[in-house]
C-alpha cells in the first residue's frame, strides 16, 4: 500500500471544500471511537479543515483512557499481597491510579516489567516457573484476540504461574449504553477500522437501526477520516442514516473468523466498568469458568474503591461532554511527563494527542497544499 496516496494535500484540500460547501440546516457532531483516529485527527488538524457546522467529538476509544483507577489498584494490591510479577504494556504505567501509578508502584519496590506482547510476558512466565506472573490485559477486541492466543498457549502448555488480570472492553454494548444516555447528542460515528477489522461490520447494524445515528468505518489516514466526514454529512443531511464500510481495504462484513473463534472459546461476556461511562453489561471479556486456574481474581485482596483526582474531567471527555483544553489542567499540571488522568498517557489520548500534535510538520504539509 502506497501510504502516500492516503495524504495527498491537494485531495484533502478538495475534501474540505466539499465539506464546507454543503448546506448544513444545524451544526452536527460527529465522535471518533478510536483512538487511532484521535491521534491523526489532531496530527493532520483535520478540525481546522472543516466548516464550523461540523463538530468532532472524542470518545470512549482509547483503551488505557477507558481503564478505571480501581483496575490499577487492584493489580497493585495483587502485586502487594502476593508479591506476584506484573506484566504491563508500556502506556499502562503511568496511568494514575488512586493513590499511586504501576511507575510510581515500581519505584517502591513491586515486580513490574513491561512487554510488548502477551506472548512475550508468558515467555518470561515460561522461564521463571516458580514465579507467579500477572499479565494485565487491557484493550478492545483487537488485543483481545492476541491475548485469546496466549491464554490458550499458556493452558495447552500448563503454564499454571501466568495468570491474566483482565480489564479488556468490546465496543458494541458501550456505545449503545453511550448513546441511550440523555445528556449525550451524537449525530454521526466514526467506528473504529481496527476493532471491525476483528468483529465485521454487523455488530454495529444497530447503531443506525436501534438509534438512528449515522455511521462510517474509517481507516486511519487523512483522507481516510475526511471521506468518511463526508459520509456521514451525507447521510445526516439525507435523514437517512445507515452503516457504511469507509474501509474496505481492511475491513469486511464478516470480520475475522479465526480471531472470534479464539475469543468465544477462552472468554465469556461481563459487567464491566469504563472510566467515564460507569459499569456497562455485558461490555468486558473474562476467561471462562473452565479456566479459573489463569484468572488472578482468584487473588483475594481488599475491596478496592477507585476515586480521580477531583479536578480531572478525563470522564467528560470520554462523553463527548468536554475537550481536553477545557480541564483546568490540561497542560498545567497535567502533561504526558507528568500526566494526573489517563487521558493524557497514551498517544491515543485525546487529551495527549492535542498537547503533542499541535502544529505538527504533518499538518502543515497538509494545510498548505
């Protein structure tokens, strides 16, 4: 694939004027699902490109964003009072928990190390049998299916020292939940090219059907994200919301087969809760009862009562509610050095992608066709 053809200034220029040219009766708001997207929308200021009548919006899409504080307090507690290794991705660490973050956890002592993969850490849980390893498993369907992989690895070969702390999310359940609420308007939704690449497009039939909400599947580059702004405009300015697939060249309606197998036979669906949104049912995957001798909730620790920092409005962002310039403090006393709510960890982040993409080099070359 030629990436290049994905940027071309002079297409997205043409995109632009076709955006701002359109005959918009009200301004509508359209959320990016995908912290990938975030993360270009703010590297390309695709946002500047539009017309006023088109808002973007931030959602639940980052996974170490939508990962609660008592998550991380509770793989600390585990780690305290089991004195277990904790295996990590790297964007987890810094991530604030209640009282203290993995880093700063590790700091004082506990055994945390950081993997790129989940094979990776039950390579090490291989190495060290008389080491209890926890990985932590954050991530939505797309991780999960790699962490599927693992668990499966880790049965087969009896790896009964690697255990799994999940924390993974599934998108469909926690838009629904997000777009039933009230005090939420979204007329359009980017949906995540990544997670639909696993899951096909089917499973967000309902979105256009149940709740009227227009819908794209979008690819990641520039050009990618403003044809399917135009999509969408299209069908919110035709009444006639739908679902369409803006990503072909990963995506199809079925999705993969293989990475769903994996999924259905290590993890059952549960009640699970997302910073900003609350517990939402039948939104996380657990390892199935069959396999409780992997699961590190077999740890028994002290109940855990997770709480932010009072001034932090990283929930309201993942709502749509707030922009991340909007929290008293953003870029102040919150930065990706020293951030104080998750959004400003991963790069996924709405909050870190402003503070770090603007004005890029990219998006100048883009601006200034």
């Amino acid at each position: 694939m030629n990436v290049a053809q994905y940027r071309d200034p002079m297409l997205a220029q043409k995109l632009a004027g076709r955006l701002r040219s359109l005959d918009l009766p009200r301004r509508i708001r359209i959320m990016e699902v995908c912290g990938g997207h975030t993360a270009a929308i703010y590297r390309y200021a695709l946002h500047a490109l539009l017309p006023d009548t088109i808002e973007l919006l931030s959602g639940p899409g980052c996974p170490v964003c939508v990962t609660p504080n008592e998550y991380i307090d509770r793989a600390i507690a585990i780690a305290d009072s089991h004195h277990v290794v904790l295996a990590s991705f790297g964007d987890l660490l810094r991530v604030p928990g209640s009282h203290e973050s993995l880093s700063q956890a590790r700091a004082r002592g506990c055994d945390v190390r950081v993997y790129y993969s989940s094979a990776e850490a039950l390579d090490f849980a291989e190495t060290q049998p008389q080491r209890n390893v926890v990985f932590l498993g954050i991530g939505f369907e797309t991780t999960a299916c790699t962490i599927a992989a693992t668990m499966r690895r880790a049965i087969e070969h009896n790896v009964r020292n690697f255990k799994l702390l999940s924390a993974m999310k599934t998108m469909p359940n926690a838009l629904r939940a997000l777009l039933s609420s009230p005090d939420i308007r979204v007329d359009g939704l980017l949906l995540p090219g990544h997670v639909t690449a696993i899951t096909g497009t089917s499973v967000f039939e309902f979105l256009p059907r149940d709740l009227g909400v227009a819908c794209t599947v979008s690819g990641f580059e520039p050009l990618d994200i403003l044809e399917s702004i135009d999509s969408l405009a299209g069908q919110i300015l035709a009444k006639a919301p739908r679902l369409e697939n803006g990503y072909r060249r990963a995506v199809h309606s079925a999705g993969n087969a293989s990475a769903q197998q994996a999924m259905r036979e290590l993890f059952c669906e549960t009640d699970v809760t997302w910073r900003g949104l609350g517990a939402i049912p039948q939104s996380g995957l657990t390892l199935r009862s069959e396999f409780a001798e992997w699961d590190a909730a077999q740890y028994r620790i002290a109940a855990q009562h997770g709480h932010e920092h009072p001034a932090c409005r990283c929930g309201d962002i993942l709502r749509g509610h707030t922009r991340p310039q909007e929290c008293p403090l953003f870029g102040s006393a919150c930065t990706p050095e020293s951030p104080l709510g998750a959004c400003m960890v991963s790069s996924e982040g709405a909050c870190a992608a402003v503070y770090q993409f603007a004005n890029t080099h990219e998006a100048r070359e883009l601006h200034h066709a």
